[in-house]
C-alpha cells in the first residue's frame, strides 16, 4: 500500500523569524479596544470581556515557540498542485497494513485542531493532515476558485503522491463539506468518508418537515437559534468577505475576536491563540475565508455520494438530520450522537473522537 514519496514533496519546518513575533509583540501592546455597552454580554457579538484577558495573555504569556516546537515534532511537507502550495503533516503508523487516513480542519482553525488525536489515531492509520489551500502553512490562494470540489481533487492528488491508493477521509466544519467531495471524486479508491457535521438542510419542500419525527423537529429548531446566533459570519465571507479582511490582516486581536465569535469558551486560551498566532503569521485572514465564497459560487453536484459515509456529531455543535442527509448522501453506514464534546471534538474529546473514527473504519474492513 505505502510506496517512495514523489520526488515534488519537499521536507518542511515551521521556522518563525523572530522580528515577526517581535512585531506581534509591538501590535499587541498598542492595541486599542472598541466601545461596547455594558453589560450586554453577546447580545452585540464577541464582548471585550472575552478579547481582553485572551489579549492580555497572548502579550504577557503565551508562548508561540512551544507551539512551533510542537508542530515541529511531526513531519512536515510541502508540494504543488494545481499550482498552488500545499502544507501537509504525514504520520506514519508503526503498523505497515495500517489504513492511510486523510483528516481534514475547519475555519477558523488549521492542523492543530488535530494535533490531541495523532497519538490514538496513528496507532491504526497512516495520517495525512493538510492545511487547505489559503490556510495557514500552504499560504494564500492566489486564483479562482479553489472551493470543496478543487480541494477534494487535490486531496485525491496528494494521496497518489504519497502511494496511498486506498484510503479513508475524515472532517470537522469545512473539512465535513471537504470530505465527502473527496470520496466522490475517487470512489474506487475512498473506503469511506467520516465527518463530524453532516450539512444537508431543507430542500423546501413543506413535505419534508411533516416526515420528521419529534426528535429531529428538536434538531431542526436547535439549528434555526444555533444558525441564528452563530451564523452571521457566513454571509459574509460567503458574498463579501474582503470587505472584512483588511481589518484582520492589520489587527491582531481584530484576528483573534473574529475567530473568537466561534471558539467561545469552548476552548483553551492555547487552542484558540495558537490558531489566531498561525493565521496572523501566515497572512491568511483573507483567503482562508475566500473558501466561503468560492463554495457559494461553485456549481453543486446533483447526484449523492456513495461512498461510506460516518457521522460523530457531538452536542452544542450543528444538528445533522439523519433524512436531509439520506437525500445527498446514499451510503450512510454510522450515524453516532455524543453528549459529550462539541465542534472541536478532536481538541475537546479526543478519545471518544478517535473511537468513533476506529470503530467506522473497523467496520469497512
């Protein structure tokens, strides 16, 4: 299954100078806060009573170079394809029959949000974990569309040059829409998809609603206030989302509360810093949220995917409706409902997380 890497990957290092961090630094000393209300919590968005002590920490205490050392640990490459730069962490399990296994983040994260599972998974997968294109370590985008469908063919592409032949995709966010795409444009060579949000909603159809049982009327509603709460950044990136990104690539901690606007207290200071540090490092506020657009703008398939689908969905986080997801998805094989945990399951609950992933995977064989 495992063969040589192609000659096109190079060794990678993440290697920060220090006048970058210096300048962090300098930025974070001289930032001015907005006005708000008092005492009126989220009802406006992000308060100050949740910038300012994760502000205060990311100038008196955090310490990226920890972080750097961390994702130092794991080997790091990079490759071209489809003429755009690609960042990719490549795991090799002990086992030599282990399953090859391509996870995929979120915005607005990057590969740290699975660095808590490489440990369990990679005692059962050979993991690839990319940073998609315009995130992070692959730098920006720098053409049209690169929307799910380019990324999924990419990550098709990337898995041929590492030898994989056969493989399997998960995904949390942007990697749930990312991954399913993978499996439909290689289904001969996907086991089978996991992702942790299934993003099939009402067709419209008054229909629909009178099918569903009280329990998924329950998730229904949970998704219109969750939707309703949670979900103003996306019209946004998705109709103009440069009109924003000038402020986050010339603000810091402007970075840090509009990724804060998702985190919450859901968690830690590091979780949440190290992935404001990498998008303010690599300059990819800006087309890290392009993604948005380009998906808006892409032209979706008509026909469901039939590869192996498996959901983990995980409480405080997007309700999957398990007969909106039988319409766009004809092969779903595990359909799994946590209290635990939330959208960032592989940070919040990394063992129940990577049981999930083993056990779907299992049952493939």
């Amino acid at each position: 299954m495992l063969v040589r890497m192609s000659s096109d990957i190079q060794p990678f290092r993440v290697d920060i100078p220090q006048a970058q961090l210096d300048d962090l630094a300098d930025r974070l000393a001289r930032t001015r806060f907005t006005n708000e209300i008092p005492g009126v919590g989220y009802d406006y968005g992000v308060p100050l009573d949740y910038v300012k002590p994760l502000h205060d920490y990311w100038r008196d205490s955090y310490d990226w170079r920890h972080w750097e050392s961390r994702l130092n640990t794991y080997p790091q490459f990079t490759t071209e394809i489809d003429g755009q730069n690609i960042h990719f962490m490549h795991i090799k399990s002990a086992n030599p029959d282990a399953l090859p296994l391509i996870l995929t983040h979120g915005w607005p994260m990057s590969v740290v949000e699975y660095l808590d599972v490489i440990e369990p998974l990679s005692q059962d997968f050979h993991l690839v974990i990319p940073s998609i294109p315009g995130f992070a370590f692959s730098g920006p985008t720098r053409e049209r569309g690169w929307n799910r469908y380019r990324i999924a063919k990419a990550w098709v592409e990337l898995m041929r040059r590492l030898g994989y032949e056969r493989f399997g995709a998960h995904g949390n966010d942007a990697g749930s829409l990312i991954s399913p795409e993978v499996g439909r444009a290689a289904p001969d060579r996907v086991v089978g998809v996991h992702v942790t949000q299934v993003f099939s909603f009402p067709s419209g159809d008054p229909a629909e609603f009178a099918s569903l049982s009280e329990q998924d009327m329950g998730r229904v509603r949970f998704l219109e206030s969750f939707w309703k709460s949670t979900g103003a950044f996306h019209g946004l990136h998705s109709a103009m989302p440069q009109n924003v990104a000038h402020a986050l690539a010339d603000s810091p901690v402007g970075q840090l509360a509009w990724s804060g606007q998702l985190f919450g207290d859901a968690v830690s200071h590091d979780f949440a810093l190290t992935n404001a540090t990498i998008y303010w490092l690599t300059n990819t506020a800006a087309s890290s949220i392009r993604l948005y657009y380009e998906d808006a703008h892409a032209a979706p398939p008509t026909e469901p995917t039939t590869v192996p689908l498996g959901l983990a969905n995980f409480s405080n986080d997007f309700q999957s409706i398990r007969p909106f997801a039988e319409r766009d998805h004809k092969n779903i094989v595990s359909w799994n409902f946590y209290e635990a945990g939330g959208h960032y399951a592989a940070h919040e609950v990394p063992d129940i997380l990577s049981a999930d992933i083993r056990e779907f995977f299992d049952r493939l064989k």
